[in-house]
C-alpha cells in the first residue's frame, strides 16, 4: 500500500472552525486556543482571515489575532483580494491563503466576483507577493461538487491549478467544499494533480458532511498526498457553502494516521486541551470520535 512516512496537517480550526461559529468568541480566548494548538505541535496553521467584516463578523478581529499569535511557523491568513494583502501586509504576515470557487455561482456567492474576475486580479498580485519572497497558498473551492451547480469536471480544477502554478504559487489546497466527493474521485483528481504539478505543494482539504472525509483522506495517501487541512474539534463550513458541515477533524485525522505509524509530530493530548478550551464557548457540540473517547475513558479513571 502506497503510506507516506510522515503526514504535514495544516490546522485551519482558528479560521475554516471559527469563522462558520455562530456565537460570538472573545477575541482572547481565540488566541488561547491557537496558542494551545501550536503547543500541540502545528508548524502550519490558517490563523484568521482579512474579509469584509460585513460578510464574516466572527473574524473582524484578524489583525489583533495576527499580532498575538503569529511566530516562527507558518501562519497564513486568508484574503479574497487587494484589499485583504494590504492588511496582511500592514500586518506584517509573510504568508497568504487566496481563495477561489471552480463554480462561477459559487464564486460569486463567497467573493461577488465571477471566477475569471477573481482570477485575471489575483494572479498579478500573487506574481508581486512572490517576488517579496511571501508564501502563497492558494485554496481552490468546489474543486468536486458545487452546492449550485452539482459536479464539477476535473479539467476545470486542473486548468485553475495550472493559472496558480504558472504565477508562482508554493501551495494548492484543493477542496471539497460541500463534503460531497467520494474516495474514487477523490484518487483520480489527486493522481492527476500529483504527476501534474510535482514541483507545488499539494495540500486536500475535506469537510465531513456526508462522514467521508477519513475515507477520503485515505484515498488521497494512496495518491500520493501528504499535506491535508484538518481542524480541531471537526469545526468549520463556508457560510456562503448551504448544507458544508466541518472539516475533518484534526484528532480522527490524527487517530487514523498514528494507527498507520504515520508521523505527524502533533501531541494528541495536547490537541484535546485545545479541543476542551474551545468547547464551552461553541453553539454546537463537538462530533470528533476521538475526542468523545478520550472524554470517556478520562472520566471512567
Ligand atoms: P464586496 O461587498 O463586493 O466588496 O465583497 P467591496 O469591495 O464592495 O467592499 C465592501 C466593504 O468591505 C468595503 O467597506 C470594503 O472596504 C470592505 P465599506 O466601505 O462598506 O465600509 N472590504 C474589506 N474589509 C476587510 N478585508 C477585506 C475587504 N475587502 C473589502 N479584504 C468581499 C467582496 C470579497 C470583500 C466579500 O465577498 C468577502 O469578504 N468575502 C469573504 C467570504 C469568506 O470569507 N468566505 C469563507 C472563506 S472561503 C472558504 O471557507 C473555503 C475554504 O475553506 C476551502 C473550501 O472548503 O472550499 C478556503
Ligand atoms: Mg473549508
């Protein structure tokens, strides 16, 4: 079977988690939890994002996360545009997420712009960025299923990786948005991307609506895949994604690999502390298996 030795795990709990949350959480306690995260060990994390405060209230407060929590990794911040690289900058952040929806109707929903008019205004300013030495991931959204337009063909994600990659972009993070592909497509879409952009990184990003993302993710080891995007506690959704439930959640994610003897470098212990800091301040429950076992045998001590 085709297992990598050691898995990199980008935790996007602090910004995929926490900007779908529906109460409001003290900016100091945001700040606890990724603290606490890095104690766990992530080298690479999306702390926040700088979008209109109109669209996402939950992560107004991106420019005092960025000041409080930002250290020697790699902690990236998303912008949907010229505005948000200002601030990153401003903010002295060396390392940017862009985002963009293979669906038109999608994009337009998440960023008002269509896809190409998001396209033809980012990529001059990732070719500056990456002449500034920045990192620059770039997150490709409805790269399966669309929640207006149903499938999405795979010529269509390999085209927009392709206009990422030809501007210099170091990451592609390709996304199932919706939570809706399964492992086959999920084998044929990331062999492609693998044996076509050997030379950028390549990351999966996978929301657990449909409890396919650990089958999904295992898919993507047997493709080649060794980055993935998790978040803790299973947070997360796009609100401009109807029906995304959270992302996979780091501790399944991390269960899975350690029963593997897949190294990630991540404290699982730690990862609970930081899943038990966040908990009481959520609208919804936590739906992490791991989490609920450790929980058990803990109180069974
Ligand atoms: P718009 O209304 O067309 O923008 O929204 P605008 O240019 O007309 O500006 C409107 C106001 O927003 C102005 O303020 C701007 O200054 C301000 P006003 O004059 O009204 O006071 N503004 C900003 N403020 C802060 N930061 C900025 C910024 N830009 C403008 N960067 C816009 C367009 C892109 C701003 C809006 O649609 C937006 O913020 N969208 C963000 C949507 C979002 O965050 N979605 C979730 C992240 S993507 C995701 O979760 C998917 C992913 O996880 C992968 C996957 O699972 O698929 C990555
Ligand atoms: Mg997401």
């Amino acid at each position: 079977m085709n297992l990598p030795e050691h898995v990199t795990l980008i935790e996007v709990g602090p910004r995929d988690g926490l900007q779908n949350e529906k109460n409001e959480i003290p900016t100091e306690i945001k700040i606890e939890f990724i603290k606490s995260l890095k104690n766990a060990g992530f080298k690479e994390m999306e702390l926040t994002s700088f979008v209109s405060p109109k669209w996402v209230p939950q992560l107004k407060d991106a420019e005092e996360i960025i000041r409080y929590c930002t250290d020697e990794h790699r902690n990236i911040v998303l912008t949907p545009n010229e505005k948000g690289v200002e601030l990153a900058k401003e903010s002295k952040c060396d390392s940017v997420a862009f985002f963009v929806g293979v669906s038109e109707s999608f994009n337009l929903k998440n960023i008002n712009r269509t896809t190409k008019e998001s396209m033809a205004s980012l990529l001059p300013v990732i070719r500056q960025l990456k002449a500034e030495e920045f990192f620059v991931r770039a997150c490709i959204s409805t790269s399966f299923y669309c929640p207006y337009e149903g499938r999405i063909h795979p010529d269509d994600v390999l085209t927009i990786c392709q206009q990422f990659a030809d501007a210099g972009v170091d990451d592609l993070s390709v996304a199932d948005t919706i939570g809706m592909a399964n492992p086959l497509e999920v084998f044929e879409l990331f062999s492609q991307l693998k044996s076509r952009f050997p030379d950028v990184l390549l990351t999966a990003h996978f929301h657990d609506t449909r409890g396919m993302a650990l089958a999904n993710i295992f898919a993507a080891l047997q493709a080649g895949v060794d980055r993935f995007d998790t978040s803790a506690g299973g947070l997360g959704g796009c609100p401009f994604a109807p029906g995304a439930t959270g992302n996979a959640a780091t501790e399944d994610v991390l269960g899975m690999l350690h029963a593997l003897n897949i190294k990630t470098g991540i404290n699982m212990n730690q990862l609970f502390k930081a899943v038990e800091l966040i908990e009481p301040h959520l609208a919804g429950a936590i739906q992490s298996k791991q989490y609920h076992l450790n929980k058990r045998a803990n109180a069974v001590k």
